[in-house]
C-alpha cells in the first residue's frame, strides 16, 4: 500500500536509514565480541533496541 503523494513522512526515512546501519552494526560486533568484554556486550546491548525499531519501521510502512 502507498501513501497518496504529498503524505510522505520524511523523518520516517532518516528512521529507517539510522534503524538500518544500528542493526547492521549490532550484528557485525555481536559474533567477534568475547563473551568477557564488558564494553563489547555493552555495546551489543545499546543497539538490540534497533529490533524493535526495525519492526515498528515495517507498520509504519503500512501507515496509510
């Protein structure tokens, strides 16, 4: 379903942008990060909040 032009949120696009590369980062330091790093998992764990993100992304995508 597409928004009838003119309604196109244009934050909702950096949301996304930003939404993307967090889950990317979040994936690439997860597998090398020791399970000792206490700055690595806590890393890993100030970008777990990109899932949601990702999935509140896709029903905003569904807003009409």
């Amino acid at each position: 379903m597409l928004a009838p032009p003119g309604r196109y949120l244009r934050q909702y696009g950096v949301f996304r942008v930003v939404t993307f590369l967090c889950v990317i980062g979040q994936h690439s330091i997860l597998w090398p990060v020791t399970s000792s790093s206490v700055a690595g998992w806590g890393l890993v764990m100030l970008l777990h909040y990109t899932r949601n993100a990702f999935f509140f992304s896709a029903f905003l995508a569904l807003y009409p």
